[in-house]
C-alpha cells in the first residue's frame, strides 16, 4: 500500500488504484453498478454477494466483475414439457447474441414465444456503468434465463464461468458448452463429461451440449445432466440436421429432455428437428442474423409448432408405389 492511502488492484484484467479500505460492495458502487446485479470473483473464488459489504478489497487482489449480456406467449397446442422440475409450454429456446441492439432482441423474444433464452456471462463495462443491459430489455422474471458457457474451451473455465453466473443472477438450471477449437466449434467431449459430473456435484442442473452420438448422450445422463443438446450442423453454420439418424437414437435412448442446439437455419428445418421427436430446439444466429429477425423468430415459432404437432399426430407410412386418395370402385 503506497503512502497516499490507495492500493493497486487487477480489476476485469486492467490495473486500477482504488482507496485503502473499501469494501466490494463500496467498489461496485463507485463504478456505478448495483451491488445485488453483479457478481463478484476474488482471487478466482466467488465472494457471495450477501458478504460483498463486508470483504475489503486488499493490495494486489485480483477482482472480476460479471453480469448478465445478449451474447412470452404461450403456444396454440397445449402441451406443455419439463426440465429439471421446471414446466415450459414454448419448444423453442432463443439466443441473444449478434442482434443489432437489445430492442431488436426483445421484439424477436417476444415474437418467438420462447419462455427461455440464453445469456451469456460477461465482463461489467467498468468505463461505463451506464451502458445498457440485456436485463433492461428482457425481465428475467418473465422470462427464463439460460446462462451459457459460450467460449469456453476447457471444463475449468466453463465451470469458472458458470459459479459466477450462479452467483450473478441465482440460477442453477445452466447450459454447459466446452468446445474443442475455434474452426468447428465442436464440443470437447472428454472436457464436457467431467464438467457435467463436478456441476451436477454442486447443484447445478446442466442442460449440455453435446455431439450428436447416442453413446456420448448416454454418459451425459449418467453424469448428471437433465437435458441433452446435440449439435444438427456446425454452431451458427445454417446448414440444417446433417444426421437425423443419430438425433432419433439419442431420442430413444435416454428419458431425458432432448434439444436440438446449434445448426438450424430456418423454420422447416425447426420443424424437422420437432418431427424426429425432439424436445424442443434452441437457436440464435437463424434468427438474429435473417434479413428481418422479428419475422424469422415468428416463423421459427409457427415452424416448432408444426413439427411437434405433426410428430404427435404420427406421420403416414411410406410406401414405393402409389395409392389413390379416392376409391377406384365405380368409376363411370
């Protein structure tokens, strides 16, 4: 500690001089946050936020500072689903990333009729307290919120990230992502198993995704997860369910809920995922990057709605040759 009464700190990766003395809840004050909205990590623990008026900030702490970012109606078929003790109605589970502002993102929420949406956990913006939030826009009281591990790539940080987002806005139903390389986005499975079992250890309800193997499914369950989110195509990639066999084996294979995360590209193939029997569908960059968003979010509703209702109606059989639609017998 100098003589001048301030000591040096390392907050959200930039040194900073801060008054000798102060507490974390004083801290987020000063930069202008509300002590109940953030999170707060020392020293890579989590400091719980009843406490945050109590610790001091000490000479040479290592401080991050978290809160929530973008990273309804309830559907015309009754038929609801659960997950983790938790009951749903809207299938489809939208992202809040690459939207052009949070007003865009809100008006498309609302359009979609999700029930759910992801977030991501976030650096505050320290330089400007007053920067908007996702938050402001999306009511986490009427709104679920799904925090996310986007961008992670080790098991270690994913579950770093999602103590913090537990401690940031008191939710334990989370969704786990630990990808392998920045090319495919793929899931690092081997990392993913082993954050599953010490989340699940901790109280979390991890919903995972995951590749598109039944086997891999499998363990998953048996590590803990209460949902299973196998990937249709490349995350952001468009391209559609590329193996609609493997998405039907994870299906039948577990009695968990099963999403179809990342891949889908418009409502048809929404509708697919909802045909092969699936849960539900979760989706982002189908929605927020179409030439009109608010319209693609109202068309991957309708679109999830079909599919589901169409799997439950149970489709015709297939057949290799024709057969009239209207009886043969008296024609003139």
């Amino acid at each position: 500690m100098s003589v001048d009464g301030m000591i040096s700190i390392r907050l959200n990766g930039d040194h900073r001089r801060v008054a000798a003395g102060m507490t974390l809840a004083a801290l987020a004050s000063e930069l202008g946050f509300v002590p109940e909205k953030i999170a707060v990590e020392r020293n890579l623990e989590v400091v719980p936020r009843s406490t945050l008026a109590q610790v001091i900030v000490e000479d040479g702490d290592e401080l991050e500072i978290v809160h929530f970012v973008g990273g309804g109606d309830v559907t015309t078929l009754d038929d609801s689903w659960s997950v983790a003790g938790r009951t749903f109605h809207s299938r489809l589970i939208v992202g809040t990333g690459k939207y052009k502002d949070f007003e865009q993102n809100a008006a498309a929420v609302a359009a979609s009729g999700a029930e759910i949406v992801t977030v991501a956990v976030r650096r505050v913006n320290v330089s400007d307290p007053n920067a908007p939030m996702l938050t402001d826009y999306i009511d986490p009281k009427k709104i679920t919120y799904l925090p996310n591990t986007a961008g992670c790539f080790t098991g270690d940080e994913a579950i770093r990230t999602l103590r913090l987002a537990r401690e940031a806005g008191g939710w334990d139903l989370v969704k786990l992502e630990v990808l392998g390389e920045a090319r495919t986005l793929y899931p690092d499975m081997v990392e993913t198993l082993r954050a599953t079992e010490v989340l699940a250890k901790e109280g979390f309800k991890p919903m995972v995704y995951c590749v598109d193997d039944p086997i891999a499914a499998k363990r998953l369950e048996d590590a803990g997860a209460v949902a299973i989110m196998p990937l249709g195509a490349p995350i952001g990639s468009g391209l559609g369910i590329q193996n609609k066999v493997t998405i039907r084996l994870i299906v039948e294979g577990t009695s968990l809920p099963v999403l179809v995360d990342a891949g889908v590209g418009t409502a048809s193939e929404a509708a697919q995922a909802m045909e092969l029997g699936c849960t539900g569908v979760l989706m982002n960059t189908a929605i927020a990057e179409a030439k009109d968003p608010v319209l693609m979010a109202a068309a991957m509703k309708a679109g999830t709605e079909a599919g589901r209702m169409a799997y439950l109606a149970g489709r015709m059989g297939k057949r290799m040759y024709a057969d009239p639609s209207s009886p043969l017998a008296g024609l003139i």
